[in-house]
C-alpha cells in the first residue's frame, strides 16, 4: 500500500499511467448500471458516486480545461497556473461548497491603487454568468481589496480575462482551502463559578508565575477598554462566565447562507454550534471572569467555522478578517484565531499583514498535528508549524502548547525543526493541555479540552492586558514587549522554536546564552528521496520545508554567514546589546529594520533590484539552474521570452526553476526575471 501511495506521485511515470488506467476501470465498474444502490457489493459504487458529488473527480464539463494540469495535481497539493500575464493558484484538496462550486479569491497587494470601484467592477462587469459572488471587500470603507467568487476554473480564467485591463499582474488569485478545528478534545463536568484558582485552572496560575503554581491568578491589569475578537465556531455569549461583555458580531458566508454583520442583540447570529463549543471555550480563556486572562476585555463572535465539526473556507477567514478591518471604532483589538488548514494562502497572508500594519496583532494556534507522520507525499496535516495557514504567516504570532507540571511541549503540539535551513514559525509557548473553560451546552457550564487551540487563547488575553496598558502601542511595540516579558528557558523539549513561555507580570527574564546552532547538514530521509520518488531532488515548491529539514545541505538551504536563521526575537534586529533586567518595563519604541540591499544583476541590466536569470532550452519539461538566490529570502520571479506563456516559474533555495505541464521541454534560450521583496 506505501508503494502505491508514491505511485500517485508522478502521473507522467509509465507506471502511473497502468494505475490511472486501474482507477479508471474501477470508477466505471462503480458506476455500472448493474449496481444498485443499498447492495453490498455495490458499497465502492455508492462512495464513488459521493466522491462524484462532492467534486473530489472531474466532472465532464471540466475535463478539456484540466487535461494539462491533472499531472502535476496528482503530484502537488498547490499547483500555480500560468494564464497570460495572471497566476491561479490551484489546490487538490481545495474547499468546495454543498453545491459542488469551488471558491476563488482575488486580491491585490496594492492596497493604495486600489478602491471599491475596481472590487465592485470584479463583481459585476467582469462577473461570468455561471460565476456567483460571495464576498466584496470595500477598501474605502477601510476593507481589504479583496474579493470571493464561487464557480469552476474555465469561470476564474474568463473572469480574468473579462478584467486583465485592470487587474494588476502581481494580482493574488486563488482557490479556496479548507479551514478547520482539529483539536483532541477532553472533558470535564465540573461546574462553572464556584472556587478559587485551583489545579483545574492551571494554566492561569502557570502564566502570572516565573516557575510552578501558587494556586493565584494575579495579573497586572484586567484589559479593560480591549476588543478581543474571537475568529472562530462562534460564542454562546448568554454564558454568565462573560458577564454581559460577549457580543455576536459577525458570520463568514458558508452556501447557501450569505456573510452578515450580526445586530448585538440577535443570540442566534454567530452561535456557537460546535459538537464541543470551541469557540465559547476559547473566549472563555481569552476573557472569561473566572477562566480568562482579560477578565474585563470585550469579546466578540466572529463565527467562520460551521456545524458541529467546525469546517469552514479561508474565503471565510478573509471575510472575517475585513469585518475587524472594518471596525476601526473597536479598537485597541487583537484577533484569536484557534483555526487552521495545511497549506500556504498569499491571501490570508495579505490580510493578516494589513491588520497587523493597522495595529491589529493575529494570534495563531500552531497546529495540533505534531504526532502526524513525517512524510511529504502524504497530503493531510504535517507535524511542522510552517506548512499551514495562519500559523506560517510571519507577522501572525503563533502558539505551541505546553502540558501541566512539566512544562514540556505537548506531543500533539506542531513543531520547528532545529536545523539551521529550516525556519521557525513558533513565536512562544503557553497552556493547553486540561484547559477548563466555558462550554455552549448551557449558560453555566464548563469542560476541559486539550490543543493548541487552548494555548492560543491565553497569549490573546495577555496581548489585550498589554493593550490596556500601552493602548496606542503598535504591534511592533506589543509583541516585542510580550516576548520580552516572556519566561526564558522554561518549556523542556522546544525542539527548533524559541524558548519563550507567557508571562503576563511587568517584569522581564533574562535569557540564557543561547548555544551555537549545530553543523547543516542533511538527515538519512533525505537519502531515501530517490528510493520513493520518480520527482528531481531539491525541486518542487511544495516540498520545500521537508527539503529544509531534511536536505538543507544538498539542496542550498544552509545558511552562510549572518545571522543564524532563527535569532532571538526578545531583541531588536540590530547589533547593540540587550538592556540589563528590570523590574517594570515600559513599552519600547519600535526599532526600525534596515531595508534589504536591492539585488544587482547578474547577466544584464533590468529593473532596479531586478536579476535577470538565464534559464536556456530543456528537453525535460522542469529545469532549475543554481542563480545565487538567498535561501532566506523571498523572491518573485516571471518569464521573459515565454512563446507559450504557460511555463510556471518558482524559486527553490538558491535555484531558479522553469515547468511546464505535458511538454517534452522547450527549445527556446528561456530567461527569467528575479525581484527580491519583502514577505511580511
């Protein structure tokens, strides 16, 4: 069964070709006419007609637009199209809706060329007739410049068309993911407001302590005058744990219901129906009275996570995201955001970059999936931090999850690797093991559940207490000031992330010297590549971190000279010492960060900062050619000369690489232009 599962990698291999003729002939023996439904025989029918239903195969009215790319889905999770001057981004597993249609977001990075006549024009003028709307961002009423449409790729790509005269060609246009909870749950039947801080409340009593438990929860202020929204299944806001401080706010669109601002009296707006009331306990946490850090911040229902489950869409995501963007009047504000998918989306990193510019910190859960198996062809949840979204986005801050009594990183916890190629996404760490809190089975009521989910709560609440104190503090101010009040050297086994554990008192800790990273080098895995897969080492955009981890030296990723790769985010990004220790520390003024040298040319001169990179001919339809490119950097790369305007360009490590679907290579010398630009 292993070795068919990395057949499916490479549909051109001959080999998979049999395969796909096997899965072909079982498909149409499932859909026999013969077989009736209700018989046991015909169980794989009755799967595979659900398969049919939900969009998991082609349907025939796609097949002519999918025959050039069905080989690289195969291979790839995310697969980028080329369509004229324009990038799709594609996903295998992507979020489809009850009626089959995929979503699509459109955003543009300029936000200052940007205004609602052109959201509204990609809504209307542009809008192809099988395409429906979902979502309008209006950035002249402080939303984001982004858009949502529901339909098939032949309708995104005359949507593009329809638009390309004002449509920006650095334009972020992608499918819809799928958003989720994905917490191990435990629960509890003990009751809500009876007792003191005691040993089911410790995670409260963890964080206002340097070492141990006191049985006190003790903070320096209580986040009055702070708006904590809570992005996720929605808040039974009628819990008396809240105190009349819970508002429904606002629910994403999930088909058929439509997106909606939630008037603050309207109960049912934003409820929380999760099987385990995930969102009502992660505000319980945020800012309950007795099971909260904040005890006195506003919270807010920003439901985009449906039915008892908890699934949802990053169109969803971006949705609530433009709703906080929206209300500049809630401010200070901080997001918490328990939530999460694998998969990388430029749009929700777009959207959190805006907020977090805009004074709005996003609070990330880093990923309950650190016991998933370490293979790249698996296609689900990785164990690392930085192959999901919001977790991977660098100006979120997100949360791995410690046990009690020991301070150990939770197994379930998604980690970063220690070694020096790969990155770390982890900011810090905070409780989330037997986390009791409200539940949404009554008004009174509570239970007990495991995850980083819980952990991400308790950072939320403390940035709101940073609020109250500092409530003009920028996020840069903010996070620098919680990361330096943070407890160093405290969690046991943080593998690759920073040692930092929440602290919410006003005194700092000093931090031990940090050893030298150990030698780059690559792990046995890295070895097996070739055992498993027909695909080039070192290529391939969606491997990327398992290269990092596991084939930094083989394929460029070890870092030469500067600064080591994850450097200690307690300190500003410039060589003055540290300030000594004391015992309250003012919010500090933000540090500015010296702006990336432009990159020169390397052939012939282009653009300011602009390389131009000499690809030459192929006969195989993927070359990569070593440019000298920073591995730590990011770049965005497009082909010059491209007669057929369907090459995809992508940067791994130090490489530059070309592909093209179903092409025996191409003949013409192909060159490439490289940008540097700056990923936050």
């Amino acid at each position: 069964p292993f070795r068919l599962q990395l057949l499916n990698f490479d549909i051109a291999h001959p080999r998979m070709r049999i395969l796909t003729l096997i899965q072909c002939l079982l498909v149409g023996a499932a859909l026999n006419d013969e077989c009736q439904p209700g018989m046991e025989s015909c169980s794989m029918a009755e799967e595979t007609r659900t398969m049919l239903a939900r969009g998991h195969l082609t349907s025939l009215q796609e097949v002519d637009e999918e025959q050039n790319n069905d080989a690289k889905r195969s291979s790839a999770q995310t697969l980028v199209i080329q369509h004229g001057e324009h990038k799709i981004t594609t996903r295998k597993n992507g979020f489809l809706r009850a009626d089959g249609k995929k979503e699509w977001m459109i955003c543009l990075p300029s936000s200052d060329k940007c205004d609602h006549a052109l959201t509204h024009k990609l809504v209307t003028d542009c809008l192809p007739p099988e395409m429906t709307v979902e979502f309008e961002g209006n950035p002249d009423d402080n939303g984001l410049c982004c858009v949502a449409l529901a339909g098939h790729e032949s309708d995104i790509k005359r949507e593009i068309d329809n638009c390309r005269d004002v449509l920006p060609k650095d334009a972020i246009i992608e499918q819809s993911r799928e958003t989720r909870v994905p917490e191990d749950l435990r629960e509890s039947t003990e009751s809500l407001l009876e007792d003191p801080v005691d040993s089911s409340l410790w995670g409260l009593d963890r964080i206002d302590d340097r070492s141990g438990q006191d049985n006190d929860f003790s903070p320096p202020g209580t986040g009055a005058g702070v708006h904590i929204f809570v992005m996720d299944t929605g808040i039974r806001v009628s819990h008396t744990d809240f105190g009349n401080r819970a508002i429904p706010a606002f629910e994403a669109s999930f088909h058929p219901n439509p997106k909606q601002d939630c008037a603050p009296t309207d109960l049912q707006c934003a409820k929380d129906e999760n099987s385990h009331g995930h969102g009502t306990h992660c505000a319980g946490t945020a800012g309950g009275t007795k099971y909260g850090v904040a005890k006195s911040a506003k919270l807010y229902a920003v439901k985009v996570l449906f039915g008892v489950k908890g699934r949802g869409s990053s169109t969803g995501v971006v949705e609530g995201m433009d709703y906080v963007s929206r209300k500049t009047s809630l401010r200070p504000a901080v997001i918490s955001a328990s939530l999460g998918g694998p998969g990388l989306s430029a749009a929700e990193t777009l959207t959190v970059n805006k907020l977090t510019s805009a004074g709005v910190l996003v609070v990330a859960a880093a990923g309950n999936s650190g016991m998933a198996e370490d293979n790249p062809w698996s296609g689900g949840f990785q164990p690392y931090a930085c192959t999901g979204t919001p977790n991977a986005i660098p100006s979120a801050i997100t949360v791995g999850a410690i046990d009690p009594k020991t301070d150990e990183q939770a197994s379930y916890s998604c980690w970063d690797s220690t070694n020096p190629g790969a990155n770390s996404c982890i900011d810090m760490f905070a409780p989330g093991t037997q986390i009791l809190s409200a539940t949404n089975a009554d008004d009174t009521g509570s239970r007990s559940m495991d995850g980083t989910s819980m952990a991400t709560p308790h950072v939320s609440g403390a940035i709101a207490l940073l609020l109250e104190e500092n409530p003009k503090g920028s996020s840069s101010q903010i996070e620098r000031t919680l990361k330096a009040r943070a407890t160093k050297d405290a969690v046991k086994n943080p593998k690759g992330s920073p040692n930092l554990l929440l602290y919410v008192g006003r005194d700092t800790a000093t931090a031990k010297a940090r050893p030298a990273p150990g030698p780059c080098s690559d792990t046995q895995k890295c070895g097996m590549w070739d055992m498993y897969s027909w695909a080039p080492k070192c290529q391939g955009k969606q491997f990327e971190y398992w290269f990092r981890i596991h084939c930094a030296k083989t394929c460029g990723f070890c870092p030469k000279g500067g600064p080591v790769p994850n450097p200690d985010p307690t300190q500003p990004p410039v060589s003055t010492p540290a300030p000594p220790p004391q015992t309250a520390v003012p919010m500090p003024t933000p540090t500015a960060v010296p702006t990336p040298t432009p990159l020169a040319p390397t052939t012939e001169p282009g653009s300011p900062g602009e390389m131009i990179i000499d690809i030459g001919s192929s006969s195989e339809p993927e070359k990569c050619v070593d440019a000298g490119l920073d591995p730590f950097k990011h770049y965005n790369c497009e082909a010059v000369n491209d007669s057929s305007g369907s090459k995809m360009i992508y940067t791994f490590g130090k490489q530059v690489c070309v592909s093209e679907s179903f092409a025996a290579g191409w003949k013409e010398n192909l060159k490439a232009t490289c940008k540097e630009y700056d990923y936050r």
